[in-house]
C-alpha cells in the first residue's frame, strides 16, 4: 500500500468498525488496508459541504460515483485483480494556497502522476453464500484497464473483452477471464500486464455482480436504447433476459440483462459496447439534481461489494482528481481484433490486432512496443470507414459513403441502419486513432467525434450519419 503524508490543512480522519463496510480478503497474495474504506462520519461531513455547491456536484459526482461506479458498471458482473509488485505512491498532500474552493481542499490529496487501475467484475460463484469471502474468486466477467491522468486530466478506459484469447503459462483455458479463477488477483494482474506491453498495475477495485443492480436501482433506473429484441435464460448464473427494442428506462435488472445479453452475433464484443453505452447512460443520470443529495448513501452502500487495495487517502485523491472532469474527458475503448473462425481452435475466442493494440498502449495508456507496426503511420484517407444511417431519410448513408470518396478515403463501405433516429451525427473512434477520427470530421464539416467503441465491429472509424446531415457543406 502507498505510503502517504497527511495534509496538516485536513481534518482528522474518523475510523469505524460498521461491519457492512468491512473488505474480505480472498487473495492472500494481496495485503488489503481496513482503511480503504471511507469511514460514515466522513461521508456525512461530504454531503453537508456538497449540498451547497451544486454547479460543482456533477463533476464530484462523475468521479466519486466513478470509480466506484465505473467498477460497478464495468462490473456489471464482479470483479478481481491486483497489484504486481509494490509500486511508488501516486498521491501528494493538497498544499495550502492551491487553487480551488475550500470545500474541495477537504479532500486534502492529488494524483501526483498518471494511475492505472484494473476493474474487474466477476462471474457468480454458484452455491455461494452472499456475504462468502469466495464470492471474488470466480471468472471474470468483465474487465476495465483505467488510466488517471492528471498531466492532461483525462481518464483513458480500455475495455478487455472476457473471450480475449492470451498466451500465458499456468491458465487452464486460455482466455483472459480465466486467470482470476486459476490463480486470484495477482495472477489476473500478471496477465493483463503481460498482453498489453508489460504496462504497470498501480491498483486494484473488484467488485461482485450485485453491486451493479443496486446502483441502477438507487438512482432511479437509467435512459439507454434497446438496438434488438433480447431473448435469453441462463438458469446457471440466475440470469433471465427478456427486453423489448426501443428507448426504456432500465432498473437495475433490467440494465444488467442488457449488459449481459450476448446471444446475437456479436456475442461478447456487442456485450463490451453495450456496457459502455452504460457507463454514458448511468454518467448522465448522476448528474441529476435529485441524485446528488443521496450520493454518500449510494457510495456506502456499494463498498460492501467492494473489495480493493487502494487506501482511503488515495481515494480521496481520486475523487479530487474527478472534481474537475468533464465529459468529453472521458475516452473509452475495446481491445481491437477478430472472432476466431470456426475450425480454428476447439473453443469461440477473441484474436487481438496486434498493431491496433499496440497502438492503443502508446496513444492511450503512454506504452511504447518495440515492435509498433508502422501502418499507423499511413494516411487517414486509408482508414476502414463504416457509415451508418440513423435518420429516417432513404439512402443518405451512401451520399455520405460518396462524400468521403470524393474526399479520397478509399476504404469506405455502408452497413445495416441504425435503427433509432438521431439529430447529431456520431463519428466513433472504433479502435482508438483518435486523430484520425478529427480528420474525418475535418473533411465531413460535420458530426462529433465520440471517443468511445459502440460502432461497427472491423471498423477503424464508424460514422453514424444524423439529421444534422441537412445542415452541412455538400
């Protein structure tokens, strides 16, 4: 755990023995602080000073909701992970005369350099008691690679598809998903590390399957578009999805259906989309003035799903890391490749792209390979483009597709319409060039560049063409 100095400009930090609030310890490999968790006496001073800073509120709020929420939503499902080896602390006193109001100064710690934070949500172990300190040690049902910048402020977040097929000595099946199972938190970590270029693991956040609903629940379901009927039952892991297309506001069962839901043929991959769409969704509704009083509550409530190594003045780093952040701070992506063909190996896996991958560390996460393919210094105008029309006008996705033809792009194709309508056209950084993505845009004149990877699958850039359309330079 990180050492840290207590900011003498701080109040003292209250301790407490609420066993609801209390931290299991299934990896014995893990040395876990009971004082990663925020004490209720803290949480109550929090929402007092917050109550009075409304125009400030929803940035706490993305951040301290955030990680623990960020865990949830990428947990729809638990979690697992864990340090490497003990690295250097990443925090450093909030120092008298720093700018910013006193109310943000309580939190008396910065990031002083970039984090990364693997989440994990975790299968349901069956037979389990709720409360089982083995409720973490199941596959891994999702996984999140966070990077906290405070260089730029940004938060980088790097989906991990559940099926990605990795090579790593001591896994009985080869898929990334597997490691929590065969070998616990430190193992997880030793592997995610290892497939993505050796990048360091600062911290770790797991979190139980439970947690998900609960949050959705708490605040009073979220707004998300169903794109397809959802039909499944999985009597093993308790799970029934029945979900009707169209605009819905999901409570929290519903939500982790349409997390779940992977019987179409994108599988696992169109479940990762479906999740980010999430994390948005569940962002927007933390904003809300009716969630922000209630927030501590929602935070105590979810740290008995909770399991992690980073201490209680690191998160309070955290959280003043997220007071400043806004939306488009937040970029997010999914480890680029393939389906396994059929024939190809016994089992259904996800094949990275190895250049896109590689691409990904160095412009996302600062992780340079050796072996950095250099297509990705080709033109944009090489690009694979996949343009979508989301209106209700007849072929406007192939006057777009003929716009960026004429523009010199040569790898443009058009796939099936989105089937919900939508005013502002989405440019969508599939597989994380982002300044590719700003050249696109450059040479449309219109749409928003959105740093997420809900867009067609084989795509470097999908664009999902919007009403706005009428409106741009022909």
């Amino acid at each position: 755990m990180a050492e840290v100095e207590q900011s003498k400009t701080g109040s003292h930090l209250e301790s407490s023995n609420d066993s609801d609030n209390s931290h299991s310890t299934p990896d014995q490999n893990v040395e876990h602080d009971p004082s990663v968790m925020p004490p209720p006496p803290l949480t109550r001073s929090i929402v007092t000073t917050f109550s009075h800073k409304s125009s400030s509120i929803a940035h706490w709020i993305f951040w301290s909701a955030a990680f623990i929420l960020t865990a949830t939503v990428s947990a729809t499902l638990g979690a697992t992970l864990a340090l490497m080896v003990p690295l250097a602390p990443f925090i450093a006193p909030h120092q008298q005369g720093q700018k910013g109001e006193l109310w943000r100064q309580g939190f008396r710690y910065n990031l002083a350099r970039p984090v990364n934070i693997l989440v994990m949500g975790i299968d349901r172990v069956p037979d389990l008691p709720a409360n089982s300190p083995d409720r973490f040690n199941g596959r891994s049902d999702t996984m999140l690679l966070l990077r906290l910048d405070p260089t730029d402020h940004s938060v980088r977040m790097l989906s991990i598809p559940r099926d990605t097929r990795v090579d790593y000595s001591g896994l009985t099946i080869a898929k990334v998903n597997q490691a929590n199972a065969d070998g616990g938190a430190t193992f997880s970590a030793q592997v995610v590390s290892h497939t993505l270029n050796n990048i360091s693991i600062d911290r770790y956040v797991r979190v139980t399957t439970d947690a998900f609903r609960e949050v959705v629940d708490f605040v009073g379901g979220i707004e998300v578009y169903v794109p397809e009927r959802m039909s499944y039952v999985d009597n093993t892991q308790n799970l029934h999805i029945d979900l009707e297309q169209g605009w819905q506001t999901l409570n929290g069962d519903q939500a982790e259906q349409f997390a779940r839901f992977r019987q179409n043929k994108r599988g696992d991959i169109g479940r990762v989309q479906r999740q980010q769409t999430l994390i948005k969704a569940l962002r927007q509704r933390l904003q809300h003035p009716t969630v922000v009083p209630r927030l501590p509550q929602l935070i105590r409530s979810m740290w008995k799903y909770v399991d992690t190594n980073l201490s209680l003045e690191e998160t309070l780093a955290i959280a003043n890391f997220g007071l400043g952040l806004q939306p488009d701070d937040v970029k997010m992506v999914m480890l680029p490749g393939r389906f396994s063909t059929p024939g190809e190996y016994a089992a259904s896996y996800w094949i990275m792209d190895s250049a896109s991958k590689d691409q990904i560390m160095s412009e996302y996460f600062g992780r340079e390979s050796a072996e950095l393919s250099s297509e990705f210094s080709r033109s944009p105008v090489r690009l694979r483009i996949a343009v979508q029309n989301a209106t209700t006008e007849p072929g406007l996705a192939y006057r777009v597709a003929e716009k960026l033809e004429r523009k010199g792009f040569r790898n443009v194709y058009v796939v099936q319409n989105w089937p919900d309508s939508q005013r502002q056209t989405q440019i969508i950084v599939q597989k994380g060039d982002s300044k590719a993505a700003d050249v696109v845009k450059r040479e449309l004149g219109f749409g928003k560049v959105e740093s997420n990877s809900t867009g067609e699958i084989s795509s470097d850039i999908t664009i999902r063409v919007g009403e706005d359309w009428s409106q741009a330079p022909q």
